[in-house]
C-alpha cells in the first residue's frame, strides 16, 4: 500500500526533482517522466514553472485552461513553442481558430446567400418596371399611331372633298369660274355666268370676239 501511494506522489510530481524545464522535457521526451493529468496547482508552485520565462508559463497556463487539465505532452509543445497555444486557439476560453474560421466562413456565405437574394430581388423589380415602361411606351405609341392614321385619314378625305370643288377638275381656259374639264360643248345660254376672263384655248368659244372676256352681256 505504501509502495503504491509513493508510486501515485512519483507521477504526479514528476518535476520535483527539478530545477530547469529543460531537463525535464528532455526526461519526457525519453519516457522516463510520463503525466497526462498533472496536478496544477502543486506544478505552478514548482521551481521548474517559476524558473521559466513569461511566454512558456503563459503558454502552460492557457493549456490548462483550454483542456481542463494539464499533460506532460503539454509542457514539451509549450517548451518547443511558446505561441502553440495561442496560434491553436483565438482566446483563454478554448475557441479554436478553425472553430472560428468554420463559423465566419458560414457567415460569410450567409451574407453572400442574404445579398444574392437582394440581387435577385433588385433585379426581379428592375425587370418588372422595365416591363411596365416598356407595355405603357407601347401603349402610347400604339395611341400615337391610331391618332396619326386617323388624322391622315381624316387629312385624306378632307382633300378628296375638296378635290371635287378644285380648281383641278376645271377648264384652266375659264380661271375666273370652274367650267368641268369632261364637260360636253356649252354656249353662253347654258351656264350662269357673264363677263369672265377667257384664255386660249376657248373650247366652248364663249369669247366670240377674241377680246379675253367671255359670254359679253
């Protein structure tokens, strides 16, 4: 039973027996020391910790903290590495970078996913007024060209009218009156009027006298 109590005290003080890190993980590195759970409190009152320098003591106190335990394998990384732990993890309360990286990068698709959907949606409402303005542009343009075909129409009728009371239907013989070119041969007594200007070629001689004035009277 003593035996096995001295045996137990042995490994949970395996520096005790000394004064310099370094020798002690050399010891580890042989298998002649081996600690997975040290006993924390007794080890930071040793003169290996306090002997040490700052960094290797602040890198042993976040392994501590970080695993909830301190192991031998612990005190050789820090020893080796007095910034291991601090690279391993982002702060005292054990939060791993790639814990970290995990979760900025899901942030990170959660933003692009949240702004792509933005995109989508902008450009899902740009097309829509595109559309409204380009079915209301086609509107008023149709409206445009139904009023300009039908001023042209109304245009249109508005010279056939006139075109049966022109001067383009008359005799240019008789400039004064409107005496119909496709009309038979008329003498004086079959129109009603007197005393107008006759030019050459007088097809209905009512200037009998050759004088300009036709139907005399």
């Amino acid at each position: 039973m003593v035996t096995t109590n001295f045996y137990a005290y042995a490994v949970q003080a395996i520096w005790r027996d000394y004064e310099d890190m370094k020798e002690l993980v050399k010891d580890i590195r042989n298998g002649n020391k081996d600690d997975d759970n040290m006993d924390w409190d007794k080890f930071r009152d040793s003169s290996v910790y306090k002997n040490e320098n700052e960094d290797i003591r602040d890198c042993i106190d976040l392994a501590n903290k970080v695993g909830g335990k301190l192991g031998d394998f612990e005190i050789v990384r820090c020893f080796d590495n007095a910034n291991y732990y601090k690279e391993k993890y982002t702060d005292e309360k054990g939060n791993k970078n790639e814990q970290n990286a995990s979760k900025q990068q899901e942030v990170n698709q959660s933003q692009s996913q949240q702004q792509q959907e933005v995109n989508q949606s902008q450009s899902q409402q740009q097309q829509e007024v595109n559309q409204s303005q380009s079915e209301q542009e086609a509107s008023k343009q149709q409206e445009v060209n139904q009023s300009q075909s039908q001023n042209e129409g109304d245009v249109s009728q508005t010279r056939n009218s006139s075109d049966v009371n022109s001067p383009e239907g008359c005799d240019s013989s008789y400039p004064d009156i409107c005496i119909s070119i496709t009309s038979a041969k008329l003498s004086c007594f079959d129109i009603p009027y007197k005393n107008f200007k006759v030019l050459l070629p007088d097809r209905h001689e009512f200037d009998s006298d050759g004088d300009g004035i036709g139907c005399e009277g």
